[in-house]
C-alpha cells in the first residue's frame, strides 16, 4: 500500500506529529510506503513530492511547522485542477490519502472521496478550535499557553504603570482564543467575535477595575467588532495581494478606552507567536492519537472519514462534517467567564 | 450564606483557580461570605480559619500552592473527629462547606453529607488523573507538560553521549503522567503501574533504539514494577514517619540496564517539581470553571456533589464516585503507544 | 537610619529583587527602617508612602512590576519640586534615599544630591541596556529571552509558508536588544538605531535567504530607520496625549519588503510582553546584587553614588555617570553579527 | 584552508551554536573547508569523521547537544594516541584544528599545540563555569535558569506542605549553580563544594524559617560536603564503570534535618536536565560569538590560544590557561548571600 500525505493552510503547532504518527504506524505495523506531498493540495497539483518514511520522521516530534510545507491552494479553483491531482495520484500509485488540514484542505478532500471515489483520510487542524466535530484541534492550546504566558506579563505592567493593556489574540471567527486565555490569563474584559461588543460598557468594565486599584487587562480576538459598527478599518486594512486584513481592533479599541476614560492604554497584537514553535503536551498527544488513527481508517478502508476528539477518545466522523458548521463560543460559556469582568 | 471551603492532600497547581473562582461567583453574584479553613480538615477541625473574601483571592490565579493550605489530616482516624467538625462548623456558622481534594478529603467530605446531612460540594483533584468520575483533574496537564520539557531536554543529552536515560515520574497507582508525557515527549519506552513490565523486553527496546544510531528515553512512572517481583526496595524506602516510599524504581531499572545491556545508563528523578508553581493555561481553566461551578451547587442546594469535566462540559457527580473506583490506564490506550517503543 | 526607596520610570522584571535585597540586607544586618513612596517621584512629591519591611518584601523576588508602583512624575518640571521633596523627606525624617529607575529618575538623584547635599544612592534601570556605566542592566536579559523565544517561534510559521516575518523589538535609541535577540534567534537580518538601514539591501538578503529555500526572520528595533528618511509616520503616530509613538518601523518595513521583493511579509510587534513578568534568573541575580551593594553604600555613607556591573564584579559609579551618556552598539559588534545576514 | 572541529566532555547547551559561528563565519567570509570529527577526540584518534559545512548547520542553533556527537576519550590514555591523531589530522589535509571542550578536551589540545606544534584553537565549554580564564562559560546560564524555575515551582509543594525541600543541582567542585540558582529561586540556605557545611548551621536555618510562617528550601551542590566527613556514601556510589558518583548529598541531608528537626524533608535531584535542551538567549548569544572569534583566531594565524569572555569582550587567553587554576566561588560572594539564609 503506498500513502500519500499533504498539510494544507496555516501553520499549526502538531502537524509534524501527525505525520510521525501516520508514518511510524503505517510503515512499522502495516509495512505502508509513504509519498510527502509538498505544500499542501500543491503538491498533488504539480506533482511535487518529498521523500517520507521512519528516517524522515524522527526527532521532529517538538518542532513547530510541518516538514512537507503548506500552501493555501485549492484545487477547485484552479482550471482542471482535480482531474490533475487524480493523475498525479495515479502517477505515484497513492492508494490512500491523508490530508491534514482546516476547513478549505478538508473541502477538498471531501469532494475527491465523495465525487471521485479518491480514498481519502482527514485530520482536522485549526488553531482557532472553531471545528464542531471535534472537542479540541491540536494547536489550540498550545496557542491558548503562549497568549496566557504573554497575559501574566502584561498584568505587571498594567499594574506597575496603572494602564489599560489591550491584547489582541487570533480568533477570526469564533473566540475560542481569547475566552481560553482571557479566563487563565485572569484578563477583566474579554471579546469575542461572537457578541458585538458595546464599547461604553467595557469602559465601564474598564474604570470599575481601577477604582478597586488595579489596572485592566482586555483580551480581544481579532474578529470582535463593536456592536454600532462604528469601527473604522485602518487604510491598510488590505494586504498587498488584495486580502483583507482583520487586524486592528485592537489598536482601534485602545483609542476609544484613552478617550472615553482618559486612561493611557496600550495594545499588544500577539500574531503569528501564537501559531508557531513547538507545540504543548496535550498537543502533540492529541497530534500524535490522530495521526495513528487516521492510519488505523487507512488500515481498515474506512475511507471519507476524518478523525475527531470526544471526551478522551479518538473516534471517526464524515469528512463532510469537517465543514458543516463552525463551532462557536456558545453564549452560556461567554456568561459564565461574564463574573471576572471589571 | 456562609459557605466554608477547605483544600487537602498534596499539592496541586490550579488549588488557588478553585478558591479564587468559588469566591468571585459567591461574593459577586450570591453575596454570600466565605470562611476559609486552614490545612485541610485540619481546619475545622481545630477551628482554624483564614479571612476569604475578594481582595484575599485577587491575584492567585496564577500562583502554584493553595492560600489556605493544605494537610493530609483525617478526621475519620481523630478521635470524635466528626463531632468536632460539626461542632465547628455550626460555631463559624457554615451553611454550606467546599471540600477541595482528592479520594481522601472527598471521602470524608461524602461521609459528612451522607451521614452527617452536612451540605457538602467537592471539587476533585489529583495530579494523577486517576479519578474515573471525571475526564481529567487540574494539574495533570502541568505535570505533563513538565515532565515532557525535561524530557525534550534529555533527549539531547541522551544523543550526545549514547546513553540511555531513565525519567522517573509520578503515578503511584495509575501511569496517566508517564503515559502522556512519553508520548509527548517522543520516550522510546513507557512503563506504568497497570502493567507489570518485563525487564529483558525493556532492554530489547533500548538495544533496537541504539542500532538506528539513537539513545534511548525510557519514561517510568514511579509505581511502575517489574515481571517478577525482582525489584529489592532500597534500605531507604521508609522516610522517617515509617510510610513507605515508592521511589526507586528509576534507579533500580538505570542499574540493570547498565547490567544486561553494557551501555551507560543514568535516572533522573522529577519528583515534586512537577506539582509545584504556575498551572498551564488548560489547568487555570479548568480549575476556574470548577470553581465557578462548586459555588452553583451550593447556590441550587444541590449538595453530596462533585463536579467533574466530560468532553468541553462541566458536569455534577455523586460525591461518592470520587472515591468509587479508581481510573487506571486502559490497556488499549497502553497499546496504542506501543508502536513509539523500540 | 530611616531609608527611603523609590522606583521610577518604566517596568522592568527585577525592580522587585533590588527592593528586597535592600530591605533584606538593611534591615537584617544593619538594622534600618525603611519607607517605601510610591510612583517614583510622586511618592516624595505628595508625601505618599507605603510600608516597606521584611514581611513586605517575601515573595515578591520571582514576580514583575513592583511593589511600589512606578510613574514618570519628574520633580524638576514640577513648581517648586525639589523643596516640596525635601520637606516631605525631612517629615518622614528619612537619613538616605535609593531611587531605583532610568535616566531621568537618577538624574533627579544626582540632583537632589549635588545640588542639596541630599543622600542618594542610584541603582541603575533600564530595559534596553542604554547605559554606559555599567555592563548589563538588569530586565534586559528577561526582554531578550523573551523576544528569542518568540523569535524562535516564528521562525517554524516563515517556513511553513515561505513568508518574510519582521519581528519588531523594543529600543528607542540602542539597538541591544535587536542585536542580542537576532542572534540567539538566528535573525536573518537585524536593523538598530545606531545605523540608518537601506531597504534595498534589506530586500537583497532576504531574497537570497529564499534562494536557499529558507524564509527569512528580520528583526528590527522600534527606533530604527530607513537611509532616506522615506519612511512616513502613520496618522496615529501621536498617542492621546500628544507623545510621539514611535511604533510602526515593523509595520511600514514589511510593505515595503512586500511591494519591493513580491514576497508576503508580516509583522510582529512584541511591545510591553518584552517588559513585563517574571525575571529571568540572571536579571534577579543581578537585580539583587545591585540592591545589596545599594544598601552597602548607604551604610558606609558613599552617598551621590550609582551601582553597576563590570564583569562579574558590582562597582560604583558616581550618579552622574548615569545620564552622561547613551551606550549604543558599537558599529564592530554589528559587523561582527553581519555574517548571518542574507 | 581546510579547518577541523571537535566537541569533546559533557554535553552543554550551545555547542551547536559554536559550530554553527565557525561554519558561517569561516565558510563564507574567508572561504575555508570543514571537517567535522566525531565524539572528541575519539573522531581524529579513529578518523572518523562527519561533513561540515553551511547546509549542516542551518537549524542548529537553538538545539541542545552536539551535532558532532561527544565522548570523554582521552587520546593521552592510549596508546600512541597523539601520533595517530597527528597521522589522521594529515590524512585529512587538516591545517588548524578548532577543539571545544572542558578541561580534559582543552588540555590535549593544548598539549598538541605547545608540544607538536599542531595548529589549534580552543574553545572553554564548562557547564559548572568554573574556569578562571573566562567571566562566564556557555550552558551555565540555561543550566542555573533551568534550576531556578524548578525552585520557583518546590517553593509552592514546600510551602503548602510546610516542608523542607532540598533541590540538588550540579557543581561538584565549584557551587556557581548553587550560588546563582539558589540567590535568583531565593533559597533559604545555599551549600556550595568550597566551604564544608555544618548541618546543625543547616538545621538551625531551616527552623527559624519555619517560625516566621514559611517552608524552607535548601539548594545544594552535589559536591557540598560536611564538616566532619559524617556523611556516609550510598552503596552505590559507583557507577557500572566503577567511577565515583558523587550523588547523593541531598538525599542524605534530607535525612538528617528530618532527624534533628523533626519537620519532613524531601529532596529533588535535578540531574541531566540542567545539562540538555535548547540554550537560553544569553548562551546562545555567547556561545555563537566564542565561534566567531575562534574561527578569527585560526583565520589570523593566532594558535595555541583560547576564545575566553571578559565583561562584553571576547578576549583570547593561552590554552593552557584553560586549565590552569579552577574558578571557585569567592568567599565574599558566598557571605554576601548569607543575608538571605535562614
């Protein structure tokens, strides 16, 4: 049996855990060969592959990235594309494919396996947690740890000079982030992309917590937006290839907070640290449990499903449901991190 | 309302998350007032409190250690124990008591409900995860996350002399630590408590990792024990209150492997460094929530429970599960991680 | 004797171990009082103080900010400042006095004692190493820890998608911690203040660095600038209170990478993180060293003095020394790191 | 100019990033050819050797250990070891040969360069810092951060508990791990090889901790020693290969305070981990610049010398300076410390 594998989208503390796992398993227990497909549906595309067995997977367990690289190509967007990855798969005799990735990889994937009976594995990865068929994605606490760390830092400063510190963590969609970190983190505010907030009342929040002597910390994710849509994008709210950028609420609200409360405030934007180097503990196990699952699906033919974590087991779900539905904070949690603002 | 809260038995990072989250909720939203008791049962024991109000809770989120300390004192063994609690209680006027500890101070917090008719909650914790009642207990993750950076630390060591090293961590009766950790931590050998390991076989997989020009992890929880019972305790394995002490089981295993196997071996022993300091960011959550829970059951008088994670949720327990039965490592899990050894 | 002490001026990880090594040593050996003020200059300005004795001090050596509270109040600007200071140290009948801070805080010191026979001793402050009395000043190892774990993170995201990641440092006017932080990264380009940078040269390294299919990292310090004054300042560049920020060199650098190479670049601005939390062990060492010798000062009477680190020895410098001049990186040092540019 | 590079003793964070500076360096600013000698001086006694050049050291740099392998072979110890050296360095065209290393390492080079002229350079790699020609050695930094944050951590577990915890670090003639670990994790009590100690001095410490309210800890050096030689070694104080192990002094305190104070008392031996792993930025920084200033050595003819750090200056020193005197902890440093004792 030759496996193909690939790693699509952003970067991921994990990924390369999951492909120590699919090989170490495959090839030890099963006796697979693998083919690496580089950067993402790229790979397949052009057919562009790099070497993939035991020697290639050790000792990157602790490292950050993905040693087959990633890209944001799809396929279906590109002319002919999917008839080119099936000849290309074709070409290097892949039985079976394992794609890791987020919801556009995994798309991808579903459609190959649904339409072309391409047999197809999918590991779920969003650093943003924002995936309904799984409890947890791999990277998401190991980015929840780095915006903690960064977090305790700031209080000191906040205290020291009596400021309010803006944080402004990852989190377009879904505020799994800034609610995981806010909570540990001990912030005063917390917002989430989720509930449009109400900049009067986190000035309140705001100035509640300076008359108790201490100095407000507020976390924000990156796709909050207040709730009369009065914020104004930057200028540059679109990058040079035409993206728009969501940054920049962060800056923005620590505007408002000087004007309103006349406290100094001050924004820190956590960026891309949160998604890179080596991943945290329960990372690299959930990391490490997928990969071997996913080849134990290749194993057994149980092919269009993706692997997925409920409670503390690995089970199998239809790569369809990788897309269904985002998982959002649900408005019951949001409330009940409610009791530590201000 | 007047609600006592207590923490017993060893230390755990995510003690202070529990009181800070109980009393945030308590004071804020039910206006109720909190009596903190000192040492674990010793406490109301001795009618020995501590003030516990908001200013007190402001800032331990982050802090290892519990501000109210803790004591493995058992009123069940102290003559009229009971009574005295009771007597004690009714004097400071409790009204509701938070018992935050493991199979021991939950155990006579489940007798002071069942039998007494004292409105108790519990909060459960062990570092060992070893509780079937709940998903996981804070401060695990901590642990693994220690144990796991030392052993990406030795790895280094381990290559650069072509030695095998032995990391003993905890896990009296359950592997849960060692478990998570080695895999974490990339150990070519795992052994835990629920499995009797055979020593021959453990120098097999030592022998197979130096051939692919690698040094051997070995990762050994501090219950762990060989096949057939060869293992001699050392002189030492009483400490001076005549408990026994479970150590040992690293350095005994470092020696025969030197012996059978002719290559150096050396044991490190993480010992309490891993319950000690700042929690992770899973485990102020965790212990957070916990917190913030404990103080609803007194709120809905929905007392002789406990609380306790399953997937993303927090859920309510009889107090007398946490003591019902003790969650070890299921063999498949174990298993599963086999295909890492070697 | 009856001390006071005062930190001014920015935060700084290791204010806290000066404050206790003072106290500790003070108190213990030689028997002082101690009076805390509170925020720098402030505290003598409006006579505002807090206790400062041993039970104080416990615990607070691992934590950041200071117990004290900082602010960048400056006596000399204020009508009738240094009287109204003298008279309130004369009410609390205090013999000697140790400010703790940057620049401007010990150059009111050298003031105070010049100019009105004052007793000060100095101990030296400031996160970006700016000072040319001393070796190392202390927080400044804590903020170059920080800035290379993140730098070391962001290298596996530069990879992972072959993107150019400007990490922007803090440093005004010295470039110390750009320097010491991009090499321990493994910067593939690092800008400071002390030498205008050349955008074009800027965009031929990092083009070679892909060309050996490796993304780059370029590291810049906040006060560095382009050869031609061709960078514009953002709108914002002014906060609410009318300071010039100087924030934005990162962010207008990787536009300009991006328009000029067609390489995606993206910014991370560390900002307070870099200043804020626990100390590194070599910043509390030092930290207490200089607190210890402060207090040693003021036993022996050397008073106008300001300690400082040469070599591993701790020495005094008269107070002035402190504000005569910058210490920027000497351009040998720079060249010396050139080699790992490109 | 063909160049040869070794890495002999212990292992020790910043190795790779030794090598690494030397490489750049020379490889690209002076044009030389690099051969990588396996395991010390085991590597030219066996000419075994590994390639060495620009694409082996991308990456290295944060990375513990050596990717040239170590050992502790010593070519004095064989037979005809120094000829066979000289034969196999000539085999392999080697005109200077760059040898980074302790004591031993040093010593053979420095014996090739005075007594058979070969061209050597010399680079102090001490993870105990105890070489007088040099301020600071590389890997002393990691290890006394590394033993600092698992102080910080035992004050928690000790606290809780009100229990001594006695933390054994590495040093077993000189006590700068102890010294600086035990000052920056604010130790109780601090025992350093240089000065035998007195357990009643100990003891007496440890209780009047307790009576302000607080658990001790105790940082000691494995090389500490008592007074009156009372301390009996363990059984096993030999190692497989009949060296000494100089272990167990913590263990052995531990057991003692127990007895003559009656509190429990737990020791933690941090071992291996203070020598692996990735190098903190300050080892990083210092280790890559001893690199850069060896390769400048060889590439100005300047041979039979050592890279040594003097304040922020690399200066060069005589080998044989290497391993002229041990750098011990003064005496006055110690006393300085002795204010936080107790």
């Amino acid at each position: 049996m030759r496996v193909g594998v690939l790693t699509g989208g952003g970067d991921c503390p994990g990924l390369n855990a999951v492909i120590r796992g699919v090989v170490r398993k495959g090839a030890q227990e099963y006796g697979y060969d693998f083919v690496g497909f580089r950067d993402g549906w790229r790979g397949p595309l052009e057919n562009d592959t790099v070497r993939l067995d035991i020697p290639a997977v050790r000792g990157i367990l602790p490292r950050g990235g993905t040693i087959l690289g990633s890209s944001r190509t799809n396929p279906l967007k590109v002319s002919d594309g999917i008839r080119r990855i099936k000849d290309n798969l074709a070409k290097q005799e892949i039985q079976a494919l394992i794609a890791i990735g987020g919801e556009d990889t995994l798309g991808v994937a579903a459609r190959l396996s649904d339409e072309y009976g391409m047999p197809c594995v999918g590991v779920p990865k969003t650093i943003d947690n924002d995936l309904s068929a799984t409890d947890y994605t791999f990277g998401f606490d190991t980015a929840v740890n780095i915006a903690t760390e960064a977090i305790d830092r700031l209080h000191t400063t906040a205290e020291s000079h009596m400021r309010v510190l803006v944080v402004e963590v990852m989190g377009r969609h879904a505020g799994w982030i800034a609610l995981h970190s806010g909570l540990a983190g001990g912030a005063n505010v917390i917002l989430i992309p989720e509930q449009r907030f109400d900049v009067g009342q986190v000035c309140e929040w705001v100035t509640s917590r300076f008359r108790s002597s201490y100095a407000p910390i507020v976390v924000v994710a990156e796709g909050a937006m207040p709730k009369d849509g009065e914020m104004v994008l930057k200028d540059d709210s679109r990058d040079s290839f035409g993206h728009v950028r969501l940054s920049g609420v962060g800056e923005w609200l620590a505007k408002e907070i000087e004007k309103r409360t006349g406290k100094e405030a001050r924004t820190t934007v956590l960026g891309h640290v949160q998604r890179g180097g080596t991943p945290s503990a329960f990372d690299r196990w959930l990391a490490t449990r997928f990969g071997l699952h996913a080849i134990d699906c290749v194993h057994e033919g149980d092919f269009g499903r993706m692997v997925a974590l409920r409670g503390t087991d690995i089970v199998r779900v239809p790569l369809t449901e990788a897309t269904a539905r985002l998982k959002t904070v649900d408005p019951k949690l949001y409330q009940e991190a409610g009791v530590f603002f201000g």
